[in-house]
C-alpha cells in the first residue's frame, strides 16, 4: 500500500474507531446503567459520526442483532466518510494554486 492510501485507510479507520466509541458509550449508558448519558457528549458523538442520524429513524433495541447490524452499516459509512474527506482535502493541497 502506497503512502496515500495509507493515510485514507487511517483516516477510515478512525471514523470507524468514533463509531466504535460511540456505541460503547451508549452501552455503557443504557437505560439499565446507573450511569446517565450526557447530552452534551452524544452532541460532539452525532457531529463526530453523522451516518448515527440513521439509528434515530430505524430505533433497533439495543443488544440485538439488528442494533449490531445498523451500527456496524453506520460504522463502515462513517468509515467511508472520513476516506472521502481525507481524499478531497489531500487533492485539494495537492493542486498548484
């Protein structure tokens, strides 16, 4: 793998890594946690990982099948993402002004 795909797969996987930490808060915070989620953090979560907007419309209860499997899609969305913004911000610096 060349340098620059090297740096879009980092950037995949870090948008795929702020997914992984965004369903490991909301685990760790369900509704049976004496722990209670914080708004403001689930704010900075959903501008972090935009493609969780779409665990609003569809609601899977969490801790099954369906709850891994959209996560997982929003997860490799977020993934893809960031690639594409490392990709066109790489291009954009590499043309001559």
């Amino acid at each position: 793998m060349n340098a620059i795909g090297r740096r879009h797969f980092t950037a995949a996987m870090f948008g795929f890594a702020i997914t992984a930490t965004f369903v490991s808060y909301q685990l760790l915070t369900d509704s049976q946690s004496p722990i209670q989620r914080d708004s403001a953090l689930m704010a900075v979560f959903v501008v972090l990982c935009p493609p969780s907007v779409l665990s609003v419309a569809l609601d899977p209860e969490v801790g099954t099948n369906n709850y891994y499997f959209l996560w997982t899609l929003i997860a490799l969305l977020n993934a893809g993402l960031y690639a594409t913004i490392r990709a066109l911000v790489s291009r954009r610096l590499q043309r001559p002004e």
